[in-house]
C-alpha cells in the first residue's frame, strides 16, 4: 500500500456562512461548519436539501455566492489533495486500468510507479480481474469501485462522496463501507452523504443534518442518533416523511 | 451503353495505366486534403466546445454554415489568391496539386471542425465534472477530450473525406484538369462525359464509388474495434 503522507494541507476544512443561490433559489443558506481529521463525517437530509451542493462547494468544484471557505487555513487552494466520488460517476472511454492510470498521471505519480499503484489500487477495491475492460462496461456496483479507486489514486487527505452506495445492493454497499473504514484507518479523512440511516450509524464519526439549505445539526453520531436536538432531525431519524 | 458498361470493367481490370495515375492523384489530393483539414479542425472544434466566449453562438452558426460553402465559389476564391497577380502569385501554385489540396482544405475543415465541435462537446459534459475534480488543465483536458473522443471522429473525417472525394468544382477551376498532372476522378469523368468517351467515364465512377466503399468499411471497422477495446 502506499505509504502515509504528512498532515493533510487541505484540513481542517471551514466554511463561514457559506450561502450558494442559483436563479433566485437559496441551495445552500449561511453553512458554519469545520471538519477535522479523524472518523468519517456523514451527511444527511431530504433530497434537496443540498448535500450534494455542499460536497461541491467542500471540494472547491464551485464557488459559493457568500462566505468563505478555508482548507488548512487558505482560501482558495488547489484540490491536490482533496478527492470526490460524484453519484453518477462518468467513466472515462477506457479499460478500468486506464481509469486509474490517468488519475495517477493527473496527479503527478512518476510513471514507474504507475503500473504498481494501478494493481494495487484495483486489488483494494475488488476489481483485480477486470483490469483490462472497457471502463464503461462493468456493471453498476464495479463502476462506482472503479470510480472510487480513481478518486484514491489522487491520494487524497480528504475524500468526499457523494451517495456512494444510493444504487448497490447490499453485497456492493459493504464492499463500499469497507473500504471506507480502512481508508479511514489510514488517516483519510472522509465526508459521505447518505439516505442510509443504518449506514450513517454503522460509518459515522460525527453527523451533519441538513434541512432545506440549513444545515440543522452537526453532533457526534452517539448524541445525534441518541437525542437528535432539533424537531426535523427526530423527525427524520423515526422514518417520518419529512418534507 | 450495356457495351460501354463492360468496356469500363475491362478497363477498369486491365489496370489501365492512365486510369490508375488519375485515381492514384485524386486519393493523394483528397486524403492529404482531410489529414490537414484535421489538423486544423479537431483542435477549432474542441476549443469552441470547451470556451465560452461573447460570439460563440454567432462562430457556431458560421461554422454551421461554412460546411455548405460551393466548390465553385472556393475554386474562385483559391483561384484569384494563387493567380499571377494574386496575392499568393509568387509561390506558382495555380493548376498544381498543391493547389487542390488547399482548396479541399478549405472544403473538408470547417465540416471536421463542427463536427468535431458537436462530440466533443457532448464528451465535455459528461467528462467536465470528473476532470475538474481530477484538476486536469486545459491542454490536458482537450487532449483527454479528443483522445477518449477518436472513434466518434472518425465520422466527422469520413464525412469530410466524402466531400473532398465527391467534389468537382474547386479543383476543377483551380488544378486545371491538366492531364497526367492535376487531372482527378471527378475532373476526369466531368471531362470525359462532356467529350462523349463514356468508357473511360464510367471506369472511372465505378472505381471512385468502390473506393468511397472501401474507406467507408474501413472506418465501420476501425469504430467497432475502438469500441470494443475502449468502451
């Protein structure tokens, strides 16, 4: 495996009244938040409710239309170290290989090193055999572990993914959460959202509820699953259709 | 006529020397024409695909537009820049190959170009969030864009390539059908007709159709094994 890179540059990532508005639509409303290493944060809400957004804006994929946003301290760092799985990730026209062969040259990796890091990268995420299909052929579930082992070859300090398991079955969502525990074990730091309560409960260091833009409640998972401070997050816990 | 029609083949397969010079010439001319057309095209077409730019709307209708230009109007054009007294006169290019070659350029890009600008700029979409993400610059980006678009472009060099093939107007008034010279399929069967010597006419067309064949089944194969190899 690769080896264990410094203190992430990129945390702790801070946003300061962070606020996204597009067409006169408020998406993302005055977000005061700071992440630090350690265990997985987990992001939930209501569709819509803007978590998708936030992932975007916490990679620095889109600017927000108020407040700041600060990585290690630094606004407007580049995102060498940060690394995203977007719920429908788009494969890229190659073989699986090819996939991660391009991140790693995208992020500089000598190309000696590449041949290495590919099998390892495919080994760790379960696709060692199908190295040399096409990209955009593997089924559903093998698409997202590709996707995935794409966004590590950018050896990120913090990884961000975006409903990672909204479409796999349960074999393929463990195989997920898997590798997001021995990433984490690493001192990657990741940042998930999720409609999976169970898997929030399973995965989560600290959790953030987003309602509607706001983000409501933001509290290690024992207190927010335990006694959930606000009415929509009780609401949303005990399975109530919140709308 | 039926006479005339066996009379072709005969020619045709009797590996006619005169025949075979024309045919040789008109595919020097017409692929070198798509290869350079390429060359300048693929690289306008990702570029206006990938910028947004005050005018863009306005360049793509241009563009659009630039894939109906009239053989003719560009023979005339070439044709007055390449003459004596042109302003290009002194380079002697008027009634060469070179010439022809220029003037199907200016045919075959802007369709490789808009083409091109059309894949590509699907690919963006799909690609755009993910190399962002990945921190991939401009440059790389478009040569992501067309590398992972090659097959697909091979339609719009295959289109480029049938006009280059097909067309008699620009070449005509600017090689000057100079036989054993500039002399082509097309100016050849143009020639030939208006002469009445319908042999060497037909010969010809048969042999200019079953090329545009073949290069056509090639392609077809070169995209379907591209698609298998890269998805």
């Amino acid at each position: 495996m690769k080896p264990m890179r410094a203190p992430a540059a990129d945390l702790p990532l801070t946003f300061d009244e962070v606020s996204v508005r597009a067409r006169g639509v408020t998406i993302l409303d005055r977000i005061k938040l700071t992440l630090d290493a350690g265990l997985p944060t987990i992001l939930i809400g209501p569709n819509g409710s803007g978590k998708t957004t936030l992932l975007r804006v916490a990679m620095g994929l889109l600017a927000p239309s108020g407040g700041r946003i600060t990585w290690g301290g630094r606004e407007h760092a580049s995102p060498d170290r940060r690394a995203i799985l977007f719920q429908r990730p788009a494969m890229l026209r190659r073989s699986a290989a090819g996939n991660i062969r391009y991140a790693l040259s995208a992020a500089g990796v000598p190309r000696a090193e590449r041949a290495a890091r590919v099998d390892a990268l495919l080994t760790e995420v379960g696709l060692a055999g199908l190295a040399k299909r096409p990209a955009r052929r593997l089924s559903g579930g093998e698409q997202q572990r590709l996707a995935l082992a794409r966004a590590l070859a950018l050896d990120p300090a913090v990884l961000f993914l975006d409903e990672p398991t909204a479409s796999l079955d349960p074999a393929a969502t463990k195989g997920i959460e898997d590798i997001v525990r021995s990433v984490t074990a690493r001192g990657v730091k990741v940042v998930m959202s999720t409609h999976d309560l169970g898997q929030a409960k399973r995965l989560a260091g600290d959790v953030m509820f987003l309602h509607r833009g706001r983000l409501i409640e933001h509290s290690p998972a024992e207190d927010f699953f335990a006694a959930p401070r606000s009415e929509e997050a009780h609401k949303f816990i005990a399975g109530d259709l919140l709308v | 006529m039926s006479g005339d029609n066996v009379s072709a083949l005969q020619l045709v397969l009797s590996g006619d020397p005169e025949l075979f010079a024309i045919v040789w010439l008109s595919l020097e001319v017409s692929l070198s024409a798509v290869f350079l057309a390429a060359v300048i095209g693929v690289p306008i077409g990702a570029a206006i695909a990938l910028n947004r730019f005050p005018g863009r709307e306005t360049t793509i209708v241009i563009l659009n537009a630039l894939m109906g230009l009239p053989p003719v109007v560009v023979g005339l054009a070439i044709y007055l820049l390449l003459s004596r007294s042109g302003p290009l006169g002194e380079f002697g290019l008027l009634f060469t190959p070179e010439a022809m070659v220029i003037a199907q350029i200016l045919l075959v890009a802007p369709i490789i170009a808009a083409l091109a600008r059309q894949t590509i700029e699907d690919l963006w979409m799909e690609y755009h969030d993910e190399l962002a993400a990945m921190n991939v610059g401009p440059f790389a980006r478009i040569a992501t864009l067309i590398w992972d678009a090659r097959f697909s472009l091979v339609t719009a060099l295959l289109a480029g390539f049938g006009r280059a093939a097909a067309e008699v107007g620009s070449i005509l008034i600017v090689g000057g059908n100079i036989k054993g010279f500039t002399r082509t399929m097309t100016t050849a069967i143009a020639l030939e007709t208006s002469k009445g010597d319908l042999v060497l006419a037909i010969g010809l067309g048969m042999v200019l159709i079953a090329i545009v064949v073949i290069i056509n089944a090639l392609a077809w194969g070169v995209r379907r094994a591209g698609e298998h190899y890269a998805g």
